[in-house]
C-alpha cells in the first residue's frame, strides 16, 4: 500500500511540476488586421493595374495613408509590369515607393482588440516584403511600428532583395507597458530611398496565463514533495 502512495505522489509531483511551467505560457489569439492582403481595392487608375486611394482616405476598409502625395495608397495587380509578380497572400500587394517621400505613413487602426493596459500584452505584428524588380541597389526596405494612442510600443526596420514573385516574411513585437490605454494601431514608413513592397499583414496578442495558476501549482508541487518525505 504504502508503495502506491509513493507511486500515485510522483505521478502528482510530475503533474504539479507540469502546471508550474505551463502556468506562465502565453496563448495567442488573432487581431483582425482589416483589408490585410490589399484585396480590397480603390479607383482603378487609367489604362494600368493599379489602383489608388487620395490621401486620407482609405481603400474599403482599414488602411489609411495621409501622404503628400497625390497618388495616396497605391495598390498593384501582383503580375503587372516588372514590379512584384506573385503576391503573398491573394493577388494584389501594396506598392511601397509611394512611402519614399518621406511624409507618407500607411497605417491602419485594429479596432477589433480592446487594449487592456496591464503590462501583460504582447502584440506581434507579421507581415511579407520584397523589393520591387527595378529596385536600385537591389534591396527594398521599410519600418513597422505597432501603436497604443500615439505611443510606439514595437518597432523595427527590415529589408529584402527578394523579388520575382519571392517574399521575405518578418515580424516585430512590442509589449504593452502597464496603464498605457488608447487605441491599438499599426503603421509601415519609408526606411530609405527604396522602400519595400508590402502583403499578408496580421497581427496577435499573446496574454500569460494569470499569475495565481503559478502560485497554485507551486502550492501543491510543496505539500506532495512534504507528504512524500512523510511515507
């Protein structure tokens, strides 16, 4: 008898040790990046396949570009011309070097997620770039940001020489500082002369687990370790 007991509490020691380490593992969950892919399109510009949204406006639902420059978004056919031919994820992309003037921010705000501003949140934010076929030097660049309000709480600039229907997938995450509050938003900007182009954007918020699962398992893995000892 006294054997199982032993048996039975190194198989509870192993189970509570188990919830320990789960205990602070974070579990994502999507946010709606609205119109991610650039499916949803503007005007179609005369005579070429491409589309554009003036500045301050947005194209269907999500982006917005507030740019100084009259073409605005700019979205392409992924097969036209010898820019990108394959696009990531549908079939039309967004044509970074309208973000070379240096004024134009692409940004869209993820209204779908309520920020909670307890120092637990971290948000990823993935997307796929690749430079346009007739990119000087042959590398396309650009810089993400993911937002609360005005503050930045991710960031970070990244390049690709890939084209010819090629794409460089990348991610940044930022963890939401404790009390910060306004609305969750992210945005893309030129990061030099040539700027990338831009598909398949989503994000996803990684909450761990509440603290006291940690506490509750440290609590058992102690009183099975001491009625352990005690058979």
């Amino acid at each position: 008898m006294e054997k199982r007991i032993v048996t039975v509490s190194k198989m509870a020691l192993a189970i509570a040790a188990a919830s320990v380490f789960s205990a602070g593992i974070a579990g994502a969950a999507p946010i709606t990046v609205p119109n991610g892919s650039f499916e949803t399109l503007g005007t179609l510009s005369s005579g070429v396949n491409e589309w554009h949204a003036l500045p301050v406006a947005a194209i269907g639902s999500g982006w917005q570009y507030p740019g100084a420059t009259p073409y605005g978004i700019y979205l392409k056919n992924a097969g036209e011309g010898p820019h990108v031919t394959v696009a990531a994820e549908g079939d039309h992309v967004f044509n970074g070097g309208y973000l070379n003037s240096g004024a134009g921010v692409l940004s869209n705000t993820l209204s779908s997620y309520a920020v909670l501003g307890d120092g637990t949140e971290q948000i990823t934010l993935n997307f796929a770039i690749a430079k346009t076929l007739n990119a000087p030097g042959g590398t396309g660049s650009i810089t993400a940001d993911i937002l609360v309000g005005t503050a930045v709480v991710g960031t970070g600039t990244f390049s690709s020489t890939l084209g010819t229907g090629a794409w460089d997938p990348k991610s940044v995450t930022g963890t939401i500082p404790n009390g910060t509050t306004g609305a969750l938003s992210i945005d893309f900007k030129s990061a030099g002369t040539n700027t990338a182009w831009l598909d398949n954007v989503t994000a996803s918020v990684a909450v761990p687990e509440p603290a006291s699962l940690g506490l509750l398992a440290l609590g058992s893995l102690g009183l099975l370790a001491r009625r352990r000892r005690s058979v």
